[in-house]
C-alpha cells in the first residue's frame, strides 16, 4: 500500500554522483518528519555499476527506482513519466541540485499543502516573467553586439554575468583602467551612441525576435511581469493536478512554458481559484505578496529557505550590482527594498497594479450575467467581397445578441441582395444613392444602430473570435466603462505591402500606455489626458484605428453635435481622441479583440504606396465647403497632404474641447512638413527651385527659413560624414516626427492567408502561438526547423533564465548564468 505523499528525487546522470551524494547527505541530515515513499529518477542510466552506484549512495534509505532514457525530455517530462507510474496522491518533486535545509521539511510542505484552498506549494516562488527578462537580456546582447554602443559602467556592474559570456571585450574596460580610458577615447572621436540612445532603435528589434521566425518566438505570450509561480526545484502538489496539465514536446522551451507559461503549473491553480504557497525553513506558509520579503529565493540573505538549489547558491555568488538586477526581474516595484530600480534598460518592473489584480486575471472568468445586445457598423462601397469577408468574422462567432449595420454608400451595384441572401435578420442594410465622403458614411452606419455598445469597423476589417463575450467579460469587471480601447491583430492582404507582398498576419500595439501590460485596466485620467494632447500636439502616442474602441451607447450620444457622431477629414482620427477625451472610465485591453485589414483598396494601400492622391478620392472629403480648413489654411505647408489632414483633423477636437490651452501645434507640423521635404530631395541646394520647394519657402517666417537650412545641412553632412553627423540627424528626425510611440508589428504569419476570413479560422481554432518542437521526434515542422532572427544570437539564448535548473540550461552547478 503506498503512502499518501511519494518524494520524487531525479538524479540524472550527465551530472555527476557529487550531485546526488549532497542529496542524499542531507535527507539522512533532515528528517522528514511526514510519511512518504522516495522515488528516485534514475535518468540516463544504462549500466549495472551505475545503478549499483545509486544504491551504494542510498544504503539504509527505504526507496524504490524508477530508470528512464535521458532523451525523455527534461526535469518536468521526467517527474509526469514518474507520476504516471505511482498510485501516491500527493508528489513532493525535487531537482536534482536540492539540498534540504531543515529538519521536517516534508512535514511543514504538508501542513500548508493540507489547508483548504491550498493547490501548490513550494520551497522557492517568483514574480519573474521570461518575457520581461527576455526583453532586457535580448536588448543588452543586441547593444554590446554594436560597434556604436558606448561603454557604460552601470550595465557592467548590474550585468557582469551576461557581459562576461558574450561581450568579455566590454568587461575588460569595467577590470582595467587603462583599457577603460581607451574606450572612453574611442567612444568620443566616434561618436558612439549611448544606452539610452539605443533604446530607441531596439522596439523594431524586439518585435522581430517575437516574429514568425524570431529566436524567442515561443516566449511571446507568456505572461508578463509580475508572473508568480512556483518555481519547479521543490514543489509538491495532488499528482492528478500535475498530470493535468498539459505538456507538449520534451524541450527547455516546453518545461520552462509548463513552470511559468500561460498555462502552466502555477497558473492553472490560481485559474481554479486555489492559492499559491511558498513554505519557508521556519515552516511558515507565504502568500503570495509576502514572497519578495519572506527571506526565500532572492530575498534578503535567502537565510529563510527550506531547500537550495544551484540557482540560489550561484546567486550568493554574484557582486551587489548583479544581486539587485536579478531581484529587481524577480520581485520589482513588488518589494520593499528601496535600493531597486524597478527599470532595467528601459523595461519596466513597476509594481503597476495590485497583487490580487493580477491574479485576478489568472482565474477562469465568472459566467456572463447577461449578453448585452452588440453593435458592429460598417460602411462600404464598392467592396461586396470584403464585406462578407468581414460579416463572416461575426456570423461565426458563438455569441447570439448582436446586430451589424451595414451602410452602403452609392455602391455601383447595390449589396442588398447579397446580404438578404445570408437570411438573417440582425443584418440590416441602408442605401446612399448618392457618394457621400467618408466622415458621413461612418455617420450612416453608427445611425442605424441600437446596441448597448457599438465598435466600427471598415468593410476589409473584421473583430477576432471570442469578442462578444471578451467585450461583455469586461462592461461586467468594470461596471459598465464608456470605452474599451484594445490591442488589434493586422491582416495585410497579399499585393499590399513593398517587400512584403504575399501579405502577413501581425500583432499591432496601440499605444505606448500598453507597454509591459498583458492584462485589462482602467486608464488613469491623467494618461487619458496625456494621449489626447500628445496627438493634439502632433506627436501620437496611440494609434487611431476604428475597430480598436468599443463604445458605449451613452458615450456615443455624447458625442454627437449638430445630430453627427463623426466630423473632420479623418473621421476614425477625429473619433479616437473625441472618444478619449469624453469618456469617464476608459478600460485598455491589451489582447486583440478585432483586425484591422488593408486591402489594395484600402486608404492605408495608397499610404505606404505613395498613391495618396487616389486615397484621397475614396475620402471624398470636400476641402472646398470645410469651414476649418479655410480657418487654418493660412498655416499649411504643400508637402505631405495627410499631415495637413491630420491637422486640420486636431483643430476639430480642439474645438470641441473647448479650452484655449489645448490648441493643435502648428508649429511642430510645419517642422514636420519642412523636415518630411527636405528628406525627399537629394540635392544639398536645389530644393528650392523645385516648383514645390519655392511655393514652400516663401511661405516660411525667417526663423523658419533659418531651421530649415540648419536641417538641410545636417542632413547633408550625415550622408556624407556619418560617423559624427549620423546621431545629430537621428535627433532631428525623432525631433521632427509625428510619433512618439510608433507601433511595432510582431508578425505571426507570412503569406500562408488569402482572405481574412482564413485568420479568422486558424485564431479559432487556438491562438497564432510558435511551434516549440515537432510532435513527431524524426521529423520537424516547417515553423520549427525556423532560422532564428539575427537580432537574437542563437549563443545567447538557450542559457538565458536565471531560474531553470542546470539540466535545463547545461551549465555549471554553482556558476551564475545568463538570464
């Protein structure tokens, strides 16, 4: 008859026996002090000495063996093998690296584990989150990587024990003076760019490694920090739980996905709605927001842990500046300790929200109280194809009270009958007999609905599965919110895209306040604020995309002037920051909940292929009778239509708002005109004579004139002296751009779609994730056998957590590793 609790031992033999005799040593040492039966994983043991070996060890210590092939898979493939072949309840699991600490270890695990509303416990638990950390150690390995980067003492004393591995060159510098003094030299006579400077090349950078061919492609959806979780070296739990979790392929990406993925171990407890618990050597059982100050894993002198591990004891190794780093990735703005930065080379570890907020997020959502009745808008013309595309996109959704309102704006061929053929009667459709311009078409299709919350949506768009209960998950969470403001997936249809024209699938950030968030909250005011005045500024800081917002009915009356929801050239542009700014509670969402498609009759086609002119022609917006356009008119410069556009667009709101001090900045958008010509000219002096270019100058103020030549200059000077000249022009154009925040595309597919309803199908059928290994060990998939992006060197990926065990990453028991 087995006992309720089985302690699970791997000794693996690639490690050595020293390993297992330290094990073993210390279990004789500390009794348990709980009845159990000890298995131990013989992993990769083949010959007769060897179990020998194991038994000699283990002399006087009442066991039983379980052997398995090395090429199981790792740690976590090995204790599910061994929990398939046991009939105990409970699994109390240990790596290899475990030495126990305290007498009745087993005892104080059990006591906790026993309590009601208790899933998990464990000897160590962290916040850390591979994404975030990810993030940092992949921009530290991409900046020591340039030959621009300047020496910066600060990343050699926070991060000696990646530099060490991978740019020894620069830790040279932080050991001697005189090698420190000559690349200070250097960094000077080349003009070499800082930390901070590079910072802002890295976005595009980081969204390729999460692309469909990036290096840490699998890693881009696990949760993000704060992450808690157990963390595997001594962990003990009901043995039903831990096979329930699913684990696929025998990889390190897999098992480090199964401790701390989006759903592993730790997570599918909290989504039952049972806690999480870290029991010290003091036989205390921590709840979750006390483990950054418990004296556990990467807390204080770590003197409260009731087992080690190589993790543990290489982090008593590292010098004061490393031990900071690494409990900033792990507990952050979480813990008490006022000495950590809770940035790390611009990647946040703010304690932005709650504990209990976050694991909130973790839990399986409460049943609908009610299904709200929906509006999807769409105003079309010409497009009958697109719009049943995108009609498809709703009618398939398992969700019942909705109604798309269809505006059909003097389509040559009427899509009446299309429609009426799809038989269902929450698809209505109105007729213009007459082309209106755009703004108006939108006005006709919001007319025609009645739902409690309405999203726009353009005929080549479409929302993503799962929306309507998404939407209503959150109006329940947060009481009803004017706005919901989300995330979108991007569908390029094929022939859209110079470069990329079989067309691609991608994650779109909306806004810069989605940074380092991946899970729902209330927009503070003030940042509500912020991001209105940023694009009144001409400096956006969010993207102004329809079927990002959802609306609220009230919200939406608000809105209204003169009876019209939407005014001005741009009307998705005017109806963002309008929304925005009169919204009392605004929820940002950071999952995708709709596409946003550009298909080659999409006014976004024309925009990346300089054939604005017949984008334009779709607007149909008439200049001629626009009251303020005539106002500002007198302010505009002749280069880039779409920037006065946009302008003009700004001075709407600002009237709206109604406050003197909230005014569009003219000023910055003539810069933005003068800089955006004088890039497209290649001549240092014949600019002006163009037609164009003397139409521009005599338009300008003398201090206008004067900017301009000291640009034009720089500009020059960068082409031809870039060493010194090339940062002086980078500043310019970040100084004299429309964007603070430019959205990054992580893309997940490339040519594998034709129509969006295709995306539509794969993301029901589970969401755009990598795959990590091929379910058929002899052959690899297409997406697996991948190249790794260049921005990601494949030599300092696999050694990069901190937290896996030594079998995960192969290095040495007690020497620090990479992250």
């Amino acid at each position: 008859m087995p006992a309720k609790i089985a302690v699970i031992y791997l000794a693996r033999l690639h490690e050595g026996f020293q390993s297992f005799e330290a094990f073993a040593e210390t279990y004789r040492k500390h009794p348990a002090g709980q009845e159990h039966d000890l298995v131990i994983i013989c992993k990769g043991f083949e010959k007769p000495g060897e179990f020998a070996a194991i038994g000699a060890i283990f002399t006087g210590i009442r066991h039983k063996i379980i052997s398995m092939p090395d090429d199981i898979g790792l740690d976590i493939n090995a204790y599910r093998e061994a929990a398939l072949r046991i009939g105990n309840e409970f699994v109390c699991c240990l790596n290899t690296f475990t030495l126990l600490r305290t007498d009745n270890w087993l005892a104080k695990l059990w006591a906790n584990l026993s309590k009601p509303g208790i899933g998990m416990v464990g000897a160590t638990g962290s916040f850390e989150s591979l994404f975030t950390s990810y993030k940092v150690i992949n921009f530290l390995a991409w900046a020591a990587s340039q030959p621009t980067a300047r020496f910066d003492r600060a990343s050699t004393q926070q991060f000696g024990w990646l530099l060490n591995q991978f740019a020894p060159h620069t830790m040279r510098a932080a050991k001697s003076k005189r090698y420190r003094i000559r690349r200070l030299l250097g960094d000077i006579l080349r003009n070499r760019s800082s930390m901070a400077r590079l910072q802002g090349q890295m976005s595009q950078t980081w969204a390729d490694v999460l692309g469909y061919n990036g290096g840490l492609r699998e890693f881009r959806d696990v949760p993000q920090f704060p992450n808690p979780h157990i963390r595997s070296n001594v962990f003990m739990m009901r043995r039903l739980d831990m096979l329930s979790v699913p684990m696929e392929g025998t990889s390190k990406y897999a098992c480090c996905r199964f401790e701390s993925g989006p759903d592993s171990l730790s997570i599918s407890m909290l989504s039952k709605g049972l806690d999480l618990v870290v029991v010290g050597a003091d036989g205390i059982g921590y709840r979750m927001d006390q483990w950054p100050t418990c004296g556990g894993f990467r807390s204080g002198d770590q003197s409260n842990l009731l087992a080690s591990d190589n993790q543990t004891r290489a982090y008593e190794l590292l010098t004061d500046g490393e031990k900071r780093t690494h409990q900033t990735m792990t507990w952050g703005g979480y813990s008490r300790d006022p000495r950590l930065d809770t940035k790390l080379l611009g990647v946040s570890f703010e304690r932005k929200a709650p504990l209990s907020e976050r694991i909130e997020n973790f839990m399986a959502p409460k049943k609908l109280g009610r299904e709200r009745l929906i509006s999807i808008a769409i105003p079309t013309h010409d497009r009958l194809d697109l719009v049943l595309d995108a009609i498809k996109t709703i009618t398939h959704q398992n969700y019942d009270n909705w109604e798309i309102c269809v505006f059909d704006n003097a389509s040559k061929n009427p899509i009446s009958p299309a429609i009426a053929a799809l038989g269902d009667p929450r698809i209505q459709v109105k007729r213009s007999e007459k082309f209106l311009p755009v703004t108006e078409s939108w006005n006709g299709a919001i007319d025609m609905t009645k739902g409690e919350f309405v999203t726009m949506i353009g005929d080549d768009d479409g929302i993503a599965p799962g929306f309507f209960q998404r939407i209503n998950y959150l109006a329940d969470r947060f009481d009803s919110p004017d706005l919901i403001f989300s995330n979108l997936y991007q569908f390029m249809h094929p022939g859209v895209v110079p470069g990329k024209r079989q067309g691609y699938v991608a994650g779109l950030q909306m806004a810069d306040f989605f940074e380092d968030r991946d899970y729902p909250f209330v927009l503070d005011p003030k940042e509500v604020r912020r991001s209105v005045d940023n694009s009144l500024r001409m400096r956006r800081s969010f993207m102004f995309n329809m079927p990002a917002f959802c609306c609220s009915r009230d919200l939406l009356e608000r809105m209204r002037i003169d009876g019209r929801v939407m005014l001005s050239p741009f009307p998705d542009y005017y109806f963002a920051n309008l929304a925005l700014h009169l919204a009392k509670k605004v929820v940002g969402e950071p999952r995708p909940l709709a596409f946003q498609g550009v298909s080659k009759v999409s006014f976004g086609f024309t925009l990346m292929n300089a054939k604005l002119d017949d984008g334009f022609k779709v607007l149909n917006h008439d200049v001629a009778n626009d009251d303020i356009y005539r106002e500002v008119s007198k302010r505009l410069l002749p280069a880039s239509r779409y920037h006065s556009e946009y302008i003009v667009t700004m001075a709407y709101v600002a009237r709206v708002i109604g406050d003197k001090a909230r005014q569009p900045d003219f000023k910055h958008y003539r810069h933005v005109q003068m800089w955006q010509y004088l890039k497209s000219h290649k001549s240092l002096f014949r600019w002006p004579r163009t037609e164009k270019g003397r139409e521009m100058w005599n338009m300008l103020a003398p201090d206008e004139k004067r900017w301009m030549l000291r640009a034009n200059l720089v500009r020059k000077l960068s082409t031809r002296f870039p060493r010194f000249w090339e940062p002086a022009a980078q500043r310019l154009d970040q100084e004299s751009s429309a964007y603070l925040f430019e959205a990054k595309q992580i893309i997940y597919r490339l040519g594998e779609h034709v129509t969006l309803f295709d995306v539509y199908k794969e993301l029901d059928s589970g969401p755009f994730s990598a795959t990590i290994e091929s379910k058929n060990p002899g052959r690899k998939t297409a997406k697996s056998s991948r190249k790794r992006s260049k921005t990601a060197p494949a030599d300092v990926l696999p050694a990069a957590d901190q937290h896996l065990s030594r079998e995960q990453t192969n290095g040495s028991a007690e020497r620090p590793r990479r992250l």
